[in-house]
C-alpha cells in the first residue's frame, strides 16, 4: 500500500490521506529522496545504475528512472525536509483525523 502511495505521491506532489498514513509516508518519502540525490550524485556509472535500480524498485512500474533523477536535481542542495505535513479536520463518514502531505518546492 505504501509503495503505491509513494509512488502517487511523486508524480502529484500532493496527496490527501489519513495522518497516520501521511506519517509513515513522510519517514519512507524522505528516505526515498536522499537515497535519490546520493544515487543522482555517484561517480561511477556502475554504482549510479545499481542505486537506481534499487530506488526503481521501491516505486510502481509507472514511475520512470528519468522522475528519480529529475526529483534528485531539485533536491540535490537539500540534506532532509523534503516533504510537509498539514493536519486538516476529522473525515465526515468515520471520523478520522485527515492531513495532506507534499512536498516543499523551495
């Protein structure tokens, strides 16, 4: 469920979700992001690929290599804080507390 959360995360910038999923989001998201700017940021080409590899495989297939690297380039001056959470109200129909999570465009 994260993974494909994450991975709609990334390609809209923004989602609507429950805070306790929009917490674990975060810890997984940030981790996501500085694997990708260290990946981004390797020497060889062998350990650039091998480190792709890995983050592609962390996202679903509709994520495409050139998302990682273009997420990485805008991060590459950041070390961590790459995403946001607002709490909003409870939902209507059960009650769950409800937050939107995104990602600081600095």
């Amino acid at each position: 469920m994260l993974k494909t959360m994450l991975g709609s995360f990334i390609l809209k910038e923004k989602i609507t979700t429950t805070e306790a999923k929009a917490k674990e989001l975060k810890k997984i998201s940030d981790r996501f992001f500085g694997r990708a700017i260290k990946a981004v940021s390797q020497k060889e080409k062998k350990d650039q690929l091998s480190a792709m590899r890995f983050l592609s495989s962390q996202l679903p297939r509709n994520i495409k290599v050139d998302q990682i690297k273009k997420i990485a380039e805008k991060f590459s001056a950041k070390t961590s804080g790459f995403t946001r959470i607002i709490k909003r109200g409870a939902r209507r129909s059960d009650s769950a507390k409800m937050a939107i999570i995104e990602i600081i465009n600095d």
